[in-house]
C-alpha cells in the first residue's frame, strides 16, 4: 500500500487551519520521521517528529 504524502500534508493543513485550538499537526514514523506536517515556522519539523517517536502515547499499528 503506498502512502499518498500529498493529500496527508492537504488533510493536516486543513485540520490545522479549521481548528482554532490545533496550532499544528504531524504523522510520524514510528522512527521517529515526519511523513506529512503543518506546523508553526518556528517548530522544526524533524526535532519534533523525532521527540513526538520517543513518546510512550505514540501508537504503533503493525
């Protein structure tokens, strides 16, 4: 199964921006890297990816 990045990024940027409580959004690996994000410029989206993979709430599905 191939994973459509593009319309990941279009879904996250539409959540973020339909939601006035959600700064930002990212699906992330279980390794830790960023398949589609939509945050602040400020964030850097592979530090977070990495940090958000070593938390325990991320859950693995395989």
């Amino acid at each position: 199964m191939a994973i459509n990045i593009e319309k990941l990024s279009s879904v996250l940027q539409n959540f973020v921006s339909s939601t006035s409580d959600v700064e930002g959004a990212a699906i992330v690996t279980p390794d830790g890297l960023p398949l589609a994000t939509s945050l602040p410029k400020a964030i850097d989206e592979e530090r977070a990816a990495a940090m958000s993979a070593a938390m325990p709430l991320t859950r693995r599905t395989h």
